[in-house]
C-alpha cells in the first residue's frame, strides 16, 4: 500500500536521504558519465550517457544505405582520438559535413556499441555534439 506524503516533505532533499539510502556506488553506474567526462581508453561496451571530448583524425568519405527503416541515409564511421586512445565515431547526414580532419568534437549523451568486434560511439538521440573547428592543423595536446 503506498503511504501519501505531503508536497511540503518531499521537497525536502533529507526526505529522500533517509527513504531511499544509497547502498552501494553500483547503483551509480547505470547512467554512467553523464557528469565526468570520460577518455576513450575508459569506454566499454554497452555504457551510455557518456560525455567525451576529442580530435577528429580521419573523415571516411559517406555511403549511402538503406537503414532498417526502409529509407536511405548517409553514414561515415569518423575516427576521433584523445590522449588515451582512438575509436570510430557513427555520424549521420548532415553530422558528417559538420566535422573535418582536426576539428575538435564534444559529445553528450553518446553510447558506446560494438559493431563487427569494434568499438564505436553514438550520439544518441537525445544527445548533442559540437564542433570546434579552431584545433584544424594543430598537434593533439
């Protein structure tokens, strides 16, 4: 049966400290990277809600595909690095025209997938990524 609780206490921050304790820093992970920014070395399969910030190295020229949907699209697997490592990035459409070879991307909210035995790292749909493009011809720091 649930017990009903008055507006005024469940506005109360302590509330919810003492109702719902947080037992181990597990429950923590299933948003993972939503606040920290992550390196490439540290994404694994499967993590979600992850923010990276990275070169761009390699722009594939884009293929035409016909999606699961029934509609054709654009895709190009962008390659971007950080300090630690490298991995393939999927970009859509008009995401790919955003980018160049030595432009720095943010991502927010990306998902890490594996795709024929490699990593890759989605923007999800409700995730965003910016460009600056002020880092073209520059060496990686």
């Amino acid at each position: 049966m649930a017990v009903p609780y008055k507006m005024e206490i469940l506005r109360e921050p302590e509330f919810f400290k003492f109702h719902f304790p947080i037992h181990s820093p597990s429950v923590l992970t299933r948003g993972e990277g939503l606040s920290a920014q992550k390196n490439i070395s540290e994404l694994k399969d499967k993590m979600k809600g992850i923010t990276i910030k990275a070169r761009v190295m390699e722009v594939p020229p884009k293929k035409l595909v016909n999606t699961r949907y029934g509609y054709e699209a654009y895709v190009s697997n962008v390659l971007i690095a950080d300090k630690t490592g490298n991995i393939r990035l999927n970009l859509w459409n008009n995401q790919i025209d955003e980018v160049s070879v030595g432009d720095t991307v943010s991502i927010e909210k990306a998902i890490v997938t594996t795709f024929f035995g490699e990593l890759q790292l989605r923007v999800s749909r409700s995730g965003t990524m910016s460009v600056d493009t002020s880092t073209r011809g520059r060496q990686i720091a």
